[in-house]
C-alpha cells in the first residue's frame, strides 16, 4: 500500500465487500453442483431477502486530493476525510454514474452528490452503508430496467428525503459534510517507495490488454516477475486505465536494479529497462484515456456508422 492511510481504507473496502456480499448459496448450488441444502433458514438474506437489488451497485473509496478512480461516478462514494494525517471519516456521496441510454431524455450521466458525513466507528460507518443499500432495494425502479440505478431513485424522492430516509434507518443524526479538496486524478506509474520501505513499479498497460509486442515484452515480464515468489501483483481496473502493480517485498530495494522487473535482453526490451521507465513517465493523457466509457455518444444521431467506416 502507498500509505498508512491507503492501508486503513484498502481494509474497509475489504469489509464493505464482506458486508454486502449475498448470503444464499442458490447460485452455487447451480454452477458448481453442490448438495441441495435442506434447511432454507440458512439461506436467508436480511439485507437482499427475495428479491436483490433492482440493478447493478457500484462503491468506490478515495483519498483525497488524488481523485484516481473518479469516485463521483459511483452509487455510493466513500470520500475519505483526513486531518492532521489521521483517518476521521468519511463523507458519503449517493447517485453516480455514467450510463445513458441513446435517444432516451430519461436516462442521463450523473455525478454523485455529497450527502453526509459519518465518523469512522465501525458500528456507524457500516450501519450507514447498509441502509443505503436497502433503501435503493426498497424504494428502486424494478419496472424499467434503463431507470433502475440509484442515481434515479435519488433524483425522484430528492436529496433531502434521501437523507431524512437514511437518519430514520440508521438510528443516529446524520453530520453535515465536512470540507475536502481533489486537485487531481493520477495514476502513479513506475517505481515509488511506501512508508514500510518497500517499493512499487506500476506498468501502464493500455486498455487492460497485458501483451507482448514489438515495443515491450510486458506479459513475459510480469509473468517472470512474479515467479521468484519474492514479490506479488496488484491488479487495479481505474476508469480510464489499467496499472498492474509490482511490489517488491524486499526492504529497502533498489529501484535501478531491473532484476526486480526482469529484462528480456531482445530487441523489445524489457519494462525494467530506464528507457522504458522513462516512457512510462510520459504516457500521454489522451492515451491513458482512451480506454475510458463515454457517457454520451461520440457522434450525432446517424453519424456513427459513416465515422466508423471512414476510420
């Protein structure tokens, strides 16, 4: 992890997952052919009971001022709160995303708007994060599968009932939200060294293809990488670009020395090597970019197929 602070936050994203993760067993039991269960109270799920949610839930975390997943895109937005370095809490923001279906005016992008600040107390924290769930479980659009996002349910009740809603089911007032700042979006390609001392290389890898080609050898490189057992990977899918993460576990390695990234010694070179560390620097915004899902189509009504067949 880059930080302590990204270490406490990386660990309530893990427990969110386990918060929110179904409790019935029914789709294993179809995939993978398990004995059918014969007390159905083991089955029972108290957050999604018989029904789930209307549509897909995104959650996302971030430490600000580094924006690097575009967290405002999501269903519910963790927006972690520092002061003087300490983790105090987090502002929780509702109803992003980006899809839009064309030539529908009911459907539309949305950023997720600022709700509330809640303290990081386990209790509190996960108790509010729960309910956002079954609010948008028991209030979402399960007739129209183009408005069953949260962001339609927030705009049809209001953020103001949304918040009342909220208050009512977590048990506890709801804190205004306090003030936070993101001044950029990065993603931190090549070698940078953590509080623990250890190092990290991340590749910028276009468009999550890991390959090799006549520029770099990247996949043999990750793939030999990882065989000393010295070291793992971190595999990240971001907005708009996809960075494999290197860690090496030995204290205090160097960052010149492309053992840690292997060299392949061919005419591609290697993505140790300080050349190619070096492009990694000046990966262009537009390429880093071109990954990403537009929200709004890029062509006017009929344009598309004649832009495309003129590329």
């Amino acid at each position: 992890m880059e930080s302590e602070l990204h270490e406490q936050v990386h660990a309530y994203a893990t427990r969110i997952s386990e918060l929110l993760l179904p409790k019935t067993r029914a789709f294993y039991e179809i995939w993978l052919d398990e004995e059918k269960l014969t007390d159905k109270k083991d089955e029972e799920d108290p957050l999604y009971q018989d029904r789930y949610l209307p549509r897909k839930f995104k959650i996302g975390l971030v430490i600000p001022p580094n924006n690097d997943i575009d967290v405002l895109t999501n269903d519910l937005a963790l927006i972690a709160i520092i002061e003087d370095g300490k983790l105090k809490g987090f502002n929780l923001a509702i109803g992003g995303g980006l899809g839009a279906t064309h030539g529908n005016a009911e459907t539309y992008p949305r950023l997720a708007s600022v709700l509330c600040y809640v303290p990081a107390d386990d209790e509190k924290l996960f108790k509010a994060i729960y309910e956002v769930v079954t609010i948008q479980r028991d209030y979402g659009n399960r007739s129209d599968r183009k408005l069953a996002r949260l962001k339609y349910t927030v705009d049809k009740y209001g953020l103001d009932w949304y918040r009342a809603e909220l208050e009512k089911r977590v048990g506890f007032p709801l804190e205004d939200p306090r003030p936070f700042t993101f001044t950029d979006r990065t993603d931190h390609y090549g070698w940078k060294q953590n509080h623990k001392g250890l190092w990290y290389y991340t590749p910028y890898v276009e468009c999550g293809r890991v390959v090799d080609d006549e520029t770099v050898a990247m996949k043999t490189a990750l793939l030999e990488a990882g065989a000393d057992g010295k070291g793992k990977h971190q595999i990240y899918r971001h907005a708009e670009s996809d960075p494999v993460r290197y860690q090496n576990k030995r204290q205090g390695g160097d960052p010149k020395d492309t053992r840690e990234i292997p060299d392949h010694r061919t005419h591609r070179g290697g993505v140790g090597r300080p050349e190619e560390r070096d492009r990694m620097r000046r990966v262009a915004d537009l390429r880093t970019g071109a990954g990403g899902s537009a929200a709004l189509p890029p062509y006017p009504a009929g344009q598309g197929r004649r832009a495309a067949g003129q590329i």
